[in-house]
C-alpha cells in the first residue's frame, strides 16, 4: 500500500466501497467530473482533486437490451453512452431476432466484455427447439438468424444465465418470480411478483420493449417518467425500453443510464439510422413488415 493511500485512509478521504479506495468530497455539492479513483491502471490512476474537494470515482452503468440485431441502433447507443461517459456496459438480453445483424450485434456485445442476461429469442436462436406457437414474425426471423449463427456463438447465447447481480443491483430479462418462462411484466400485478423475488433495491429488465419505472414502499406503483432518483426504503424495478425494436409507439432507440454516485437512473430515447437498418432487412430476404414496424414503435 502506498504512502498516499495509506495517509488518505487513516485521514478519511479515502473510504472503501466493494473493496475498492474512493476519493472522498466531505464538502457540500457534488461534481463527479473532479473525481478519480484511486489506484488502478494508468488510463484510470489517480489525479489528485483541486484543494478543497474530495472525490468519489465517477461510476455510471449504460443498461441497454432488446437489440434484436438492429446493428445500426445499438451502434448509436453505445456511442451515446459514451458521449455520456458511462464507465460500465450491461446488456438485458435478446440480442438477435428479428433484424438483420445477429452476428455483428452478438459480436459487440460479447467483445464489451459485459454482464449479459439471456432473451427468448437469445434462447430460440440457440436451440433447435419447434418453434410452432410464435407469431410468424418472430417465426421467421428466428429460422432465418439461426441459418446465421455458427455453432460458436449459439454457444455464447446458450450459456448466458437468466438472471444476474451486477454490484448492488439484480438483471433479468423477463420476470424475478418466472425468468425462464418468459412472462411479460404489464401492470403493477405482475410487477409484484417480480418484486417478491427482488433482493437488491434496483432491478432493471426488458422484454415488454416499453420502458417502465415500477416502484415498491408502501405499495407497488408505476411512474411515467424518463428519469427518477433513488431513495433509500424503496426498490425499483426498471424496464430499460428496447434498443433495436421499440414497441411504445416512438421509434427511436431505448436504454438507460444509472448513474451510482449520483443516485439518478435516465431512460434515453435516440434517433439512429433507421433507412439503413430497414433495408437490410428487405435485401435479407426477411417479412417486410419487420421493417415497416420499426417505424410505427410497435
Ligand atoms: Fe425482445
């Protein structure tokens, strides 16, 4: 342990968190952009803060699935994630299905080295399973993506876990209470069920392709909103939207964004190139309705 280190932790301006030394602010206000860890690889060392301030090490989560293999739209949430400096990627499942670039988007994901939670489709796509009971659209595009998965990647979709703890908070695709049959999280009713299973106070999911804010005191309750703080006492249960196939009527891509330090969670909504992506799935050989959906958000 280093002189610096070992000063900033018997003075206090150093404090542990997940066993990790944090710089410390102890004055009012807060102004993550002036923090840094401590330690570290040289990209991520230490600056020292200007004096008067503490620090804590900026930590923001990008939270993004339901891609669907909509290359042009995950492309332009991970470069907006970025731009917004967040520091961890978190992918909620269903990386292909019914657009165009299973292998490119699969392939992304996999090369963030990030937490990934396993989609039905991530699971469809992966099996030889029948796949008579799916509406044909979904029929379709899961044959046609599995023609376009090599044995090694439905290897990497099929060994995905269901549900995973990623630092303080709990990822699933589809439900807490039923992961693996693939219910749909549509009202505050089934929001409870998921609830009784949740053991961390975030949980953020996908599946519905809506984005959604559940909360739990009191009561379970919905909110409306694109962005809420995080109270202590309440849980949250976060439905982060759709990447590559927005079912809530706006086209325009979905995650969110959770920021540790500041106690805030964003849903951002971005314009991405939907010509390109739509006439892939033409020149695929794919329904064409795939296409004339991403449009409508639905
Ligand atoms: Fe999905």
């Amino acid at each position: 342990m280093s002189a610096d280190r070992e000063k900033g932790i018997a003075d206090g301006r150093f404090r542990f968190i997940f066993g990790v030394p944090f710089l410390i602010r102890l004055s009012r206000g807060s102004d993550s952009r002036a923090c840094a860890r401590i330690g570290g690889s040289p990209a991520t060392r230490s600056v020292r803060p200007a004096p008067g301030w503490e620090c804590i090490e900026p930590m923001k989560f990008a939270l993004f699935g339901d891609i669907h293999a909509n290359l042009e739209a995950l492309q332009t949430v991970l470069a907006d994630a970025r731009a917004r400096q967040c520091t961890h990627f978190v992918c909620l499942g269903d990386l292909v299905g019914y657009n165009a670039n299973p292998v490119e988007c699969l392939d992304l994901v996999r090369d963030l080295g990030c937490p990934v939670v396993k989609g039905n489709h991530d699971e469809e796509a992966s099996e030889d399973t029948d796949l008579e009971g799916l509406n044909p659209l979904a029929e379709a595009a899961l044959l046609w993506t599995r023609a376009q998965l090599d044995e090694q990647r439905k290897d990497w979709l099929r060994d995905l876990k269901m549900i995973r703890q990623v630092r303080d908070f709990t990822i699933v695709h589809a439900t807490l209470d039923s992961p693996d049959s693939w219910a749909y999280v549509m009202n505050k009713f089934d929001a409870m069920a998921s609830f009784s299973y949740q053991f961390t106070q975030l949980c953020f999911y996908g599946h519905t392709h809506a984005p959604k804010i559940y909360l739990k005191d009191d009561s379970v309750y919905s909110v409306d909103r694109t962005g809420i703080s995080v109270k202590p006492g309440t849980k949250y249960f976060i439905n982060c939207g759709s990447v590559g196939q927005p079912r809530d009527g706006d086209w325009r891509a979905a995650y969110a964004t959770y920021d540790v330090v500041g106690k805030r969670i964003e849903i951002h909504r971005l314009e991405y190139d939907i010509d390109t992506a739509q006439n892939k799935i033409i020149e695929a050989g794919l329904p064409e309705m795939l296409a004339t959906r991403l449009a409508l958000g639905k």
